[in-house]
C-alpha cells in the first residue's frame, strides 16, 4: 500500500540494495543449513566463560560509569591498550590517532562520510569486500578496479589507475576478504611507492591479521610506510589509515572495530560519528578491555589460529577430493575465506540455488566485484562449520557443480 | 603537520562541527564540576544489579549466539518485546515495523541516508534536538522552523510553513528536547491534519515520554494519525515515523533504540544501517530484552519518575530562589531539561564562560537553534545531579547570572 514516505527517498538510495550476504545470513539462521556463506567466527571458539568474568568485572568495579554515555572517541584505556598492542607491530602511535567504531563497517562508513563527494573515484581491488561497496555506495562512489592474483593486488597495473586520479586506495592486504590472497611484501613496497609517487593516500583494512595459520607475518602497509618515509626524509606520516576490529579475536556480536589515522583525521571522523550514532556503547567498550587486557586475547588468538587453520586445511582437502577438476580455488595463509572459480560456462548463482536445496550455502562472488564480472566464482567460508560439516559441505557443493558442469559437456571437455 | 588526506575532506564536512554537548560531555568528566550539561540519566537509577543479573542470564542461556553476527533488523524477541509494548499505547504493529538501532541517533542518521537529498527542507521546531540537525547537516539538509512556545510547537504558525514544501516535520512532543515543553493535544490533532491536508510526513521523536512527572499522558502522534486516518477512511497509515529508546528508561551506555515506520521504510533504513554498522550488538540487545522482559522495565520507570520529578521539583525551587529576576523558565512535566531565557542583552555563552570557572556547566541555547538566535537561552538538565548539587550550582548560576546582569546595568532595570 502506498505511503506518504513513497516518493520521498532520497536519490542515494538508487544505490543502495540489501547485501546479499546480509540476506544470507537470514537464510543461514536455520540450523539444518550448512553455511559457508558469511564470514561468522565459530561459535565454539567463543569466550562465554571469560566474557562473563569480564561483564561481572566491569559491572563490580565500573558500576554506573559503564551503563552512561561516553565520550565519541571512545574508552581512554581501550585506546591505550591499542596503542600498546600496535606498538608491538612497530606502529608508534597515541590514543588521539585512534577511534573507536561500532564494528570495522561503521569505520567504512564514517571515512565515505568523511572523505567521498559523489562521483569521487575510489581505487578497490578487483573483487574487494562488499560491505565497503555498500558503504561508500550511498556517498556516490564510482570506483576504478586493480585485479588481484595470489600475490594480492597486481602492482604493475596499479600505476595506470593511479594516474586516472582516485580518491583513495583501498586494500585489504592480509588474507583478503573475499579472496583469501596476501599481499606480498615486495607488493606493499610497490604500493607504498607508487601511492607516494602520485600522492594518493590508502586505506589499509585489516580484520584478519592476527589469524595467520603458515607462513611470516607481513609488516602492515602502515607499518612499512612509516619506515618509507623516514628512509626518504618525508616531513609528514600519516598517508595510511588503517582499520582492525575484534570481530575476529573476541566476538562480532559487540560491534567493536578501531580506526589508526592522523590525529586530524580523527577528528573530522569523531565529528562524523558524533551524528552517527555519538559513540559506540560503553558498556562493549569497557568488557572489550577487560577481556582483552591480562594477555587473554594473545592466547585466545593462539586458540582461534589452531581451529581455523585445521578446518582450512580440512575445507582445502574436501575439495581437492570433492571438486570437479576445471575448478580453481585459492589456498589462503590465514583468514576465514577461499575463493574458487569455475568455469566461465558456469553461473554461480544457479550453483546457490541448487546447492541450497541440498543444504548448503556460500556467497556468489559477483557482488565484490566493483564494476561486475565474476558470475563463475564464490567465496566459500572455512572458520564457521564444523570440521564434519565441512566435509559434508564440500562434497555436496562438488556434486553440485559435477552435475551442473555435466549438464553443460564441461565434465567431457577436461 | 599537512597530511595526504588535508585536501580530500568530502564537501559535506564543512556542515560538520563537534557538537557543543559532546565537547561539553569530556569537560564534564572532571568530578568537581556540577553539570547541568549532557541529556545524562543520573548514574543512581541505572539497575547494575538487574543489568549483571541479565548478563548472566544472557551468556549462559544464549551463550555463543549472544557474541555472534546478528541480523541487521535486530533480535526477533527485542522487537516482539518493543510491538507488545507499543500496542498497551495503543499502536498495532508487528516486528516487520520495527528497526532496532544502535542508539536514537543512529535513527536520525539513517532517516537522513535514507530521505534527505541535498538542499531539501526539514521542518523543524524552534529550537529543536541538536543532534538531528548534526545528522541531517551531513546531508544537506536545509530547515523551515515554527516557534514553540509553552504548548510546544506553535500549530498557528505551522500552516505558512507547511506551504513552503517541507521534505517531513520533525516533532518532540513530549518534554523536548532541549526546552521541555509538550505539545499540547489540540495541537496534537492540527498538526495531524495539517500534516495529512499537505502531504507532509511527520518524524516523532520520543525519547521522554515515559518519564512524566504530572499531568495525563498525551497519546502521542503516530498514535492519534493512526485514529485520524481510520476515522476519516484513509486507504493507508504510516504518515508518521515514531523514534523511541532505551537510553533514558535502561541505560544510555548500551546504545540501544528503535524506530517504528511502515515495513516498507523500514526495509529501506535496514539497507542504509547494512552499510553503517551491519547491525545494532546482539550481546546488548538480548541483555536489554532480558532486562526489560517480566515486567522489570515498568517497575524501574517508576523509580526514575519518582527520582527525576524530586529533582526537577528542586531545582525549580532553587532557580525561584537564586535566579535574578529577568530571567525566565520553562516547568516541564516530564522528561530530562528545562530551558532559561536571560534579557536579550545577556549571551548565554559568556555565562558560561564563568559559570564552568565556578564549576557550573549548563549547553547554551543557541545551537538548537536550526538557523540561529537564543544567545541569552540555556538548556539545563536535571536528572543528573544529586539533589545537593542542584542546589549549589543553580545558587552559583544564579550568581554569575546577577553579577553579568549587574554589570550591564540590567538588574536594576527590573
């Protein structure tokens, strides 16, 4: 029926559709449905125990403090605690660099606020994360596109799309979301020198850092570009602002990421998120520290490393097993993601389809890439079944796409 | 020091300005200051106990699901919850009406995503909340105002405006924020029928209206819209988009509100929250729903009444006695605020100046104002100090306010 409210959106909201992931999610919540559609932790590694220790805690010593408004920036002591965990990675920076958000995606939206004027382009990897589509969308971004390889972004092509002029680079470097793929370090270097040389600030997101199953951890690319510009005697730090969140180490269910950018950034972010939501709930903010402080969350992390990195390696085996040959996939260091790619005569969306009816999801991957493409691909997550599950999964995905790629003589071809 | 990101602010930024309560909120941090600043509940009322009990409740029952992703309309039970309650005021709605969001200012942020094109016109009253013309600023937003006056919104003056083509009108009815004034109820139905003779939606903002102190409760405009358009055979409802909150009957600290609209606006704003923050915590959002279910919220509402309405009592007993003559005031009947109104000649924020020297804060009026004026206006808030300290720092107030009176001559006057 029609309402008064009919003709009145506003024309950003063209631009604005419901995340396929996010409706999967829904579909997700029935508990006979093998998912490996969102990018949920697994529950079983959640901290209830200590999370309740943690709400007692604040509740005994903070009382009344942790129930009533807080300042937009964010707890002090949660911001110095990040400050010395960032320390670590040879990040030297102050409370006042930082902020905290309501989850990494509101750290998105307030910098589409912050910094994008509609038709500003915004250079993403090819495919990207979805969300930060969806949140620079409703500020009228257009985007130019860098594909990616297991290498991460491809920095050869990088400079040409450099030169057309974007606003910002947005990478995510460490286990790609929704690939999989890291950036590799001579890359970061790259990155770091081109960005330099035609004067575009990046955008570094970075949820997955911590959870890296093989392989040397990579210096993030704020890191490294710190150390390039004290190599060559810049005046001023500051061309990355970089993103993480304890959605991945603690628990996604309290919205609590954190933004590190110059302290002139911050400011015009917390005058952003002043009319956002004027700050994130202190409550979660107080509980984050009090979990998070003491070491917890190191060895909370060990623990996550161990149970994701064998359900990958199961995940990585089932399909070896269970995948038609003519399928490829990516072989992530870390993370909660692994993309595959079929061949270009199959529709990942017809896959979905069936692949529900047989109980299982994942997400096509088409909606990450910026400018379309990518109807033959899906990112498939490894963190949130269990390792029975997976198998279970996989094997009938494989069936799945066997059938559908028969159907097309695909099977015959290979 | 010039950082890369100096010259890429997004035009909508020089509407951006760190809101006076904010920056008012950190100085009131200070222990020693007796703030009538911040709209802050008194930390006595909030229920640690029941809210640690809750948290309990929470981890063990819901365990794992209370830290995981939810889904971004919010916890199916919460909005249950939130329907039953409406329909005791006399609104039948079902959860597909209903929005949970991460505080009442994330509701007008989304509102204005979702609504506001650049340059379109709010009609707002005058003065109104702050923190919406802070949201709706980032968009564009231009403002009609309508004076307010002991009944709250001037209904008379209303019409003229309406003629100017108003995107929607936003309304506080009961005990605004910040005046405290309440709209009276023929009001109530002229503005319903202007509203509905214009084609004009309504916004109400309610965050108050369970906390009354005297007087009848008002049925509030979504409410008597909806009895209006039965009574008249109107083929739909929904002109009105009803905000409401847990901040004052609960806690502000948890962030925690919704908004009331038809599904299909609410299907429109959960798109735009997906790309703000995902979704409200789940963790807090099911800590609310077991705080609140069984009956507690009501018990507890009663308490702040009794609480908020002493205080109130005394400090309007305390600005008859040390406030100078010249001077006047709103009496609320409910709610968080009364507001002064010194002699034109006198500037609020020069009070202020040396009122915060004497350990007194209070928001000066002006920037409610959507397009200036209230330099001699002050909003002040009397829920959040004890009942000694309202009396000392409404003596101190009143004391600057006699000294700058004096001085300008203006004390003799009266």
């Amino acid at each position: 029926m029609e309402t008064p409210w009919d003709h009145r959106y506003a024309m950003r909201t063209q631009r604005m559709a419901s995340s396929a992931i996010r409706e999967l999610l829904k579909l997700t919540e029935k508990p006979d449905i093998i998912s490996f559609g969102g990018g949920l932790p697994a529950p079983d590694v959640f901290p209830v125990e200590d999370f309740k220790a943690a709400c007692m805690c604040v509740l005994d010593q903070w009382g009344p403090q942790a129930l009533q408004y807080g300042t937009t920036e964010g707890f002090l002591p949660l911001r110095e605690m990040i400050a010395r965990h960032t320390a670590r990675y040879g990040l030297q920076i102050t409370p006042d660099n930082i902020l905290i958000t309501s989850g990494s995606q509101q750290a998105l939206d307030l910098i589409g606020k912050v910094f994008i004027n509609r038709g500003d382009h915004i250079l993403v990897e090819d495919p990207t994360y979805l969300g930060a589509l969806q949140a620079w969308n409703a500020y009228g971004a257009e985007y130019v596109t860098v594909p990616i390889d297991d290498n991460g972004m491809n920095t050869d092509v990088l400079e040409d799309k450099l030169r057309t002029g974007p606003k910002f680079i947005y990478v995510l470097p460490n286990f790609q979301n929704p690939t999989g793929v890291t950036l590799a370090l001579e890359r970061r270097h790259k990155l770091i020198e081109l960005a330099d040389r035609y004067g575009i600030p990046i955008i570094e997101d970075d949820p997955y850092g911590q959870l890296r199953y093989e392989g040397e951890h990579l210096p993030s690319v704020v890191v490294l570009d710190n150390q390039f510009r004290e190599n060559n005697g810049h005046p001023y730090r500051g061309n990355v602002i970089y993103l993480s969140t304890f959605s991945k180490t603690l628990a996604p269910g309290i919205r609590l990421a954190w933004v590190v950018a110059p302290a002139e950034v911050i400011r015009k972010l917390v005058q952003a998120k002043q009319g956002a939501d004027l700050h994130t709930a202190t409550f979660n903010q107080i509980v984050a520290y009090e979990v998070a402080r003491g070491g917890f969350l190191d060895r909370h992390v060990w623990m996550i490393r161990r149970v994701y990195g064998e359900r990958r390696d199961i995940m990585l085996d089932a399909m070896e097993e269970y995948f038609p040959s003519g399928v490829q996939w990516t072989r992530p260091h870390g993370g909660l993601f692994l993309w595959a790619t079929m061949p270009p005569e199959m529709k990942s969306a017809e896959v979905l389809k069936t692949a529900i009816e047989q109980k299982v999801a994942f997400v096509p991957g088409e909606p990450f890439y910026a400018l379309g493409g990518g109807h033959n691909t899906m990112r498939l997550n490894f963190s949130n079944a269990t390792p029975e599950k997976i198998r279970l999964g996989i094997q009938r995905l494989g069936n799945v796409m066997k059938e559908q790629m028969a159907a097309k003589g695909l099977l015959q071809k290979i």
